[in-house]
C-alpha cells in the first residue's frame, strides 16, 4: 500500500476515531509529529507501532484494534492491513476499522 505519510496519518486517525472515539484521534498527529523527525525507513508503519504501543501502554485499550474474530487479542498492521496474528488473515485495511469491535457485556 504505497500512500504518502500525509494520507497514512489521514487513515490511521479514521482508525483510532471509528474504534476508540475522537477524543483520542489527536494521539495520532502527536506520535506523527515524532515520527518525521526519525526520518524511518516505512515512516507508516512506526507511526502504527507507535500508536499502537501508546494506546497499550496508556491503558486506554490494551487489546487496540481488537480482532473482531475472537475478541480477545489485538490485530496487528503490516502490507498496508489490519491482520489477525492468530489465523493470518487480513481483517481491514488502513482507515477501514468498523466501530468497536467488543462483545457487549
């Protein structure tokens, strides 16, 4: 998925805002600002990592994105998709995460 990093901050923010809520799409353009300044080699897929760990280590969802297969772990991104490390299997691409994927309690 060859996207500029303009755009890729564009997706991962429709992300973080369709499953953890827009309050919490400005996590996204902090980390991004960091990001730029490595100069890394897949500057997408740090920023991913980056706020993914975030979200994690923050406990504002430990489990974020979770998998909407088994509701118990989260899905990773790499190619340019959201993937279920457990089957490997592509669940979403960039930007295209549905609404919280939780069962309800």
């Amino acid at each position: 998925m060859a996207v500029d990093f303009a755009r890729f901050v564009e997706l991962l923010e429709k992300d973080v805002a369709h499953t953890l809520g827009e309050v919490h799409r400005p996590i996204v353009r902090s980390w991004a600002g960091a990001v730029v300044l490595l100069d890394a080699a897949d500057s997408g897929a740090k920023l991913v990592e980056d706020v993914q760990q975030s979200v994690h280590d923050t406990f504002i969802d430990t489990a974020w994105p979770v998998c909407p297969r088994h509701h118990t772990h989260p899905l990773w991104y790499a190619d340019g998709y959201w993937w279920c490390a457990q089957d490997r299997v592509a669940v979403a691409p960039l930007g295209e995460l549905s609404g919280n994927s939780r069962p309800s309690r």
